[in-house]
C-alpha cells in the first residue's frame, strides 16, 4: 500500500472508530453480556488506591443484588460494615457503633455495583459506553462514563472474562480509584426481596432521613 494510500486508511479507520456504528456494538455487546443477569452473589477484594496508584485501604467481604436497584454489601474485615437497598431506602449499618443510617435510595448516586443489574437498553441515553479489546488477553473491557450530574463515580470500567464480570474499577472526583475484583462469583442465585430488607438489631440506635 503506497503512502497517501495508507494514510487514507489509518483516517478511515480513525473515523470508524469514533462513529455512532462503533459506540453501537459497544453499548450492544455490554447490553447482551449484562441481559442474563438478574441475580449476583460473590466475595470480594476492594482497594482504594491513591493518584499514583498506591494502595491507601483494603476490604474484603461478600455482597449479593437482584434487579433493579436491590444490593446486600457486607464488609467483613478490617472493620465490618453492612449497606442494603431495597431500590427505595438504603440501610448503612456499623455494628462497631451500634448504629444504622437510613436515607433514601438515589437512582442517580446508585452503587457501582447496580450497574451489573442494568440491562435496560437505553443505558447508553444516560452512560458514554466505550469498548476495549486487548487482543492479548482474555479481559474485555468497558469504559463507562455518565452523562449526568452528582454520580458517584466520573469513569468506570467493568471487566469480563468468558462473558462473565470479573471485577470492576471506578474514579470519583477526588482523583481516587477504587478497584474490586470478584471472586466465587454465582449468577442467577435464588434470592428474593425478602434478602434486601434490614432487620434493625436490638439496642441499635437508627438515625432515619426517610421522610
């Protein structure tokens, strides 16, 4: 291929990449890996790193959620933590303290996490969906930026290997990243909404912003 030649084709291939058609199969493909998905359960590895990638936090626990907007994220150790939405409250409770805070779920502040749970198909009106293949490993990869405001998160990449989410990876407006990988992963556990109601302990003190 001669140069003005191979050019021409390195400019097609730029313009291909950021067409509508492109950010189609994108946002299809993460559409038909996410459709399955009704019902997740894992363990889990989560740290928080700092601008230059350093670790600064680690936790580990278990989690499970169900469509739509319900998630049960128990943090084990150093310290344990317990949040669970029903899709309209949200229950943080600190057993250390003796206390639980509720406050109303906020479809647009929703966990990372909720999004695995997301097939719908206008997820793209509200999310920038971009595709990565390394062809030399077995991860794909979707970058994933929201489009409106107060979001907890201003990227996210969601990993899979063999249509399966292996972990995810999220920036705040901090500058801080925080990474969670997935490990004895199930999908589509028998779970009901009766998982995702909080049953308050005794001598709790419950601090409501649920009016």
């Amino acid at each position: 291929m001669n140069k003005p030649a191979h050019i021409l084709w390195l400019v097609i291939c730029g313009l291909l990449a950021k067409s509508p058609l492109a950010e189609q199969n994108a946002d299809s493909k993460l559409h038909q890996l996410l459709m399955p998905i009704q019902t997740l359960s894992a363990t889990f590895t989560q740290q928080s790193l700092d601008i230059r990638g350093e670790v600064i936090h680690k936790v580990v626990g278990k989690f499970k959620a169900m469509e739509p907007n319900k998630i049960d994220w128990l943090i084990e150790q150093p310290m344990p933590q317990q949040i669970i939405s029903d899709g309209s409250k949200v229950w943080i409770y600190d057993p250390d303290l003796a206390q639980v805070v509720i406050q109303p779920y906020d479809n647009k502040s929703q966990n990372p996490i909720s999004l695995l749970l997301d097939s719908s198909e206008d997820l793209s009106e509200r999310i920038d969906i971009t595709y990565i293949n390394n062809q030399k490993s077995p991860i794909e990869s979707f970058l994933l930026k929201p489009k409106y405001a107060n979001a907890l998160y201003t990227e996210l990449q969601i990993d899979f290997i063999d249509q399966q989410p292996v972990g995810l990876r999220y920036s705040d407006n901090f500058g801080q990243t925080t990474a969670i990988d997935f490990q004895n992963l199930a999908i589509n556990p028998s779970l009901s909404t009766a998982d995702f109601i909080f049953e308050i302990p005794p001598d709790t003190d419950v601090v409501n912003h649920v009016r």
